[in-house]
C-alpha cells in the first residue's frame, strides 16, 4: 500500500498548495521533493565550485542513475543512454537503423503512433525508399497482434510503435508484439514515453531492442530529460546516426572508435543537474514499487472515466483492453480548451490533446481536440471527484 500522506507531504506543488488539484501527469508530473533537491544542490555546487569541478565531484552519484534507470525498466546499466527527451531517444534509434533501409522495406507501425515519430517515418521513407504500414486495429482499438503476424516477410526492417499512446487511455499489448518481432528477429523500436513511471516496465520480458522515454511525464524527474535504452546484443550493429568525440573518440588521425556501450547515443556535454534529477525521481519510484504505483493509477482512472462516464453531453474517448492513467473525454457543447481553460481557473489543472497529435487515429475516428486528464498515484480521489463535478457542473 502507498503512505498517500506521506507521498503528497513530500510534493511541493502539493504541499504549498500551488497545484490544486493536479491532473495533467501526462504533460509534466508534479516533482517530489527528492527530484527538486537532487537538481537544486547539483546546481549550487556548480554555481559554488564550477561546472566541470562538481560533475567531478559528484561523478559516482551521476553514474549511478544509469544503474536507477537499468533498474526501472530490468536492463544493464551499459544498455542505457541518457538524453534530453524521449524524442531524441527514439531518433537516435529510428534514424541510426534508417541507415540501412533500402528501397522497399517495410517499417511496421500502429494506428495511434505519435506526431514525432510519425513524421521521421515519413522522412525516412522519402529518402530511402522504405515503405511505412500501418498495422489495423483490434475490435478494442488496440493494435490487432494476429494482423501484425500476418503482415511479417523478409523485407520488414522494423517495428516501431507506441506502448501509451499520448490520448486515448490506451496501452497496446506491447509484449504481444515483442513476441513477434523475437519470432522473426525483426527490430522493435517502443515508445515508452508514456510508460515509464505509472506502470511495470520490464524491457525483457516486453521482447523489444530498442525502448525511448521521458523524464517529465509519469516518472515525477525534470523536464529536459530522457533515455534510451538498446538490447545489449543490437548495440553493436547500431550506429548512431550522429556523432561526437564522446560517443566515439577519436583514436587516430583518420579514424574514430564508437563506444561499446549505449552511450554512443550520448554527446560529451550534458545538464547535470537534470540527470541528477531524473536519477532522484526514478529512485523515488523505485523507493515506491512500480506495481503498488500501477495499482493506484489504474484504480484512479478507472474512477475517473466511470464518473465522466455518467456526465451527461461527455463521450470518454478511450481505447484499449486494459486502459491506463490518461483519461480522453470531449463535451458536446465545450470545446477542449475552453474547459481546460475553465478548469485551471476553478484550480484543476488538466490538459488537451490536438488530432494531429495521432493524426491516423484521430482521422479514423474523426476525433476534435480531446480533453486529457492524467491522474498519478499521488492524487487523492477527492481530486478525482472534484474534476468529475466541474465537468457535471458546466452550463451553457
Ligand atoms: C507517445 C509519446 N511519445 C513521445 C513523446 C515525446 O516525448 P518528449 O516530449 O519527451 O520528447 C510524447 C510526448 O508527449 C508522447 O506522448
């Protein structure tokens, strides 16, 4: 069982009372305590002794959130990259296997595939020659495992598709589709974005090679952080599609050695502070136990979507078998941000999400701008409530 008291006792936002009632974690999470201090001193210390002097310094504490974050998701610490965000995490992957594509390949996607990804696939697929398909829906909206089966030859290069998709409530069977792309030794690229940090994240037993996230979302660490993590057998066939004298050093004259580990998806200079930050709050998670943070994000969602479901003029928007904390819902009088808007004023704050966010998706389904609502386990169900009674109680 979570301690909530103690959990929101050690949330700032919750405990100076500037947040309200918190529920776009889906956005950016409100940080603990843990996460601010761990950027806060790293900053002081070089604002105290210099830049270069305290990465020094604390060199073992930085090192050691490779180890936090391989524990997070069961990975090795040389299978992790640490980056600024979850999009160049999947770019380094996506753009270092689109080295080899070649005209006629096929990279695999999902319906509900995410903006950023989306338009690099387009890019690649202009400049190699590589073909993008979409694998179709089950009949609960999440990605039909026997349809990928069955689209599987020679020629798929990749798999690439979104676990969480950014609206929708969704979690596609992420393993389900691990279990095919081990099958036919096919590359599977997921976005965990949305994952990390509200559920259980096993890379293992998910199957896939290649695993991109973000700090700021449900993992409580700080905006401008992220990583990427590469199965340790791919690594050494995967090659940047950049690089510095960090991930490569420049060993003679004409020539230059990438490194062995992940890092090679690194750069030399990077904000310490962040990283100290990120490795504070996956700690701090870790501290929790993911399965109890799971239990509790889903049972509150579950109460949201139920009690909006009750409001008359709301449609949840939401697909999936198992639904997770990001809770889709439009009005039939209000458009999105006016009840965001309306919402931030009676001290809620949620958030919206615009069609070309999953443009596939939202055309299928001819989707407006969705209001998004993303509790965390640290909400109370009294929040929950709040949210449900000013939607009940909006009038035209
Ligand atoms: C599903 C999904 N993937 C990737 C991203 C990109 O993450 P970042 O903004 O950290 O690059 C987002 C951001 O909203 C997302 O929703």
């Amino acid at each position: 069982m979570l301690d909530l008291e103690k959990i929101r006792a050690e949330t700032p936002g919750i405990v100076l009372g500037t947040a309200g009632a918190y529920l776009h974690n889906a956005g950016a999470a409100l940080m603990p305590q843990a996460a601010l201090d761990a950027q806060k001193n790293h900053l002081d210390l070089e604002a105290r002794i210099g830049g270069y002097a305290a990465a020094t310094r604390e060199a073992q504490r930085l090192d050691a959130v490779y180890a936090s974050v391989a524990r997070l998701i069961n990975a090795a610490p040389d299978e992790i990259a640490l980056v600024e965000n979850a999009t160049v995490a999947w770019q380094m992957a996506f753009y270092g296997l689109a080295l080899t594509f070649k005209p006629g390949d096929r990279i695999l996607t999902a319906q509900a595939e995410y903006a950023a990804n989306y338009v690099a696939l387009l890019q690649i697929a202009k400049r190699s020659g590589a073909v993008i398909e979409v694998v179709p829906n089950d009949a609960t909206g999440q990605i039909d495992v026997a349809a990928l089966e069955r689209m599987i030859d020679s020629r798929v290069k990749l798999i690439a598709i979104t676990w969480v998709p950014t609206n929708g409530g969704l979690a596609n069977p992420a393993a389900a589709v691990g279990g095919v792309a081990r099958a036919h030794n096919i590359p599977y690229l997921l976005d965990g974005c949305q994952a990390v940090g509200q559920m259980v994240v096993d890379v293992v037993q998910l199957g896939c090679d290649m695993f991109s996230a973000t700090g700021r979302k449900f993992l409580r660490g700080p905006r401008g952080s992220g990583f990427l993590y590469v199965r340790r057998a791919l690594l050494r066939n995967l090659e940047p599609p950049m690089i510095d004298h960090f991930a490569a050093p420049w060993v003679a004259r004409d020539a230059y050695e990438l490194r062995a580990d992940a890092r090679r998806f690194e750069s030399w200079e990077n904000n310490y502070a962040a990283r100290a930050g990120l490795g504070a709050a996956v700690d701090y998670a870790l501290s929790l136990g993911l399965p109890q943070i799971e239990a509790r994000c889903r049972s509150l969602s579950a109460r949201l979507r139920q009690g909006l479901g009750l409001v008359p003029g709301i449609t949840v928007r939401d697909l999936g078998a198992s639904p997770t904390a990001i809770v889709s819902f439009t009005h039939e009088r209000f458009p999105a941000r006016e009840i965001v808007t309306g919402a931030l004023a009676a001290g809620i704050t949620i958030g919206a999400s615009d069609p070309d966010s999953t443009r596939l998706d939202a055309e299928a389904r001819a989707l407006p701008v969705l209001v998004r609502a993303s509790p965390h386990y640290y909400n109370s169900e009294d929040e929950i409530d709040r949210l449900i009674g000013y939607i009940a109680g909006l009038k035209a």
